[in-house]
C-alpha cells in the first residue's frame, strides 16, 4: 500500500536529486561508521546495467532512495536512506514497496541486502516488513558490524 503524500519516481544516476540523496546516504553512513575504511563518494556504481535506482519524494521534496542491483537470481537493495526530517512520513516502506514492485517486474522473487549493525531502525523496518535475517551471500564478508536480511516474494 502506497504511503500517503510519498512518491517513488525511478531516476538516473546523474539526476540532482539523486546525487543529493546518494550523497547524503554517504555522509550519514560515514558519520555512523567513522572508523571504516574511507572510499571518496562515487555515483559510478549506480550507473551499472542492472541498476535501478529508486527516488522517495514526500509533497514534492526529494525525502530518500534505494538502489536494487538484479543479479543471478535475486535481487539486491542497496543504499535505502531517508532524509532524517522526513523520516515519519512513510518514505522508506513506500521505498520497500517499488523495491518489491520492481524485483517483481524483473523476474526474481527472492530480494537480499547488507546493513550495518548499528542501524537499529532499519533493522526493525526490514522485520516489520517481512525479512528475516540470514547469512552473509554474494561477495559480501561475514563481518561483525554487518547484518544480512531476506525477503521471498510470491509471484
């Protein structure tokens, strides 16, 4: 169910908004983990094939985004920030949904992510929602400060 007054618009890699928001997702992940290895802020793995990057906007201001990478059968959510002021209006369920909407119309039914084990809310967001945890997958470590999430979708 769409949340009311939030907008998901798909978007490019070189648009404004989505160079704020990826941005800000940066920044805020950085000022969370300042002790990690520091890589200078790049758009270039949102230009990918198979990137999808997704764009929140609550009554017309940029308010968060998602990035879904489709790999060999399933698909990846990457990079789900919202904006703190606009972080009770919905924004990131209605991210979760087009992420599901989205992973659908591209033939996968299974949807894995990363997150970094400070991040209690988005923990709770990715639970309420229907993931439930896992191991690590893909090329990603099974590292302490990380927690790994799954959702299966029915057709």
């Amino acid at each position: 169910m769409a949340q009311e007054n939030v907008e998901i618009r798909q978007s490019e890699a070189h648009s404004p908004h989505s160079v704020k928001l990826f941005s800000a997702a940066y920044e805020s992940m950085q000022s969370i983990y300042p002790n990690t290895q520091k890589a200078a802020f790049s758009m270039d793995p949102l230009r990918a094939d198979g990137v999808k990057l997704l764009l929140a906007f609550h009554k017309e201001s940029p308010a968060g985004c998602c990035a879904i990478f489709k790999l060999d059968g399933y698909s990846e959510l990457k990079r789900l920030f919202v904006l703190p002021e606009m972080r009770e209006f919905g924004v990131a369920e209605g991210l979760l949904e087009e992420v599901e909407a989205v992973a659908r119309r591209n033939h996968t039914r299974k949807i894995m992510l990363e997150s970094g084990i400070r991040l209690e809310a988005a923990h709770r967001l990715y639970l309420r929602s229907g993931y439930r945890k896992r191991g690590a997958f893909g090329g990603h470590d099974d590292l302490p400060e990380s927690l790994f999430f799954e959702i299966k979708l029915d057709a």
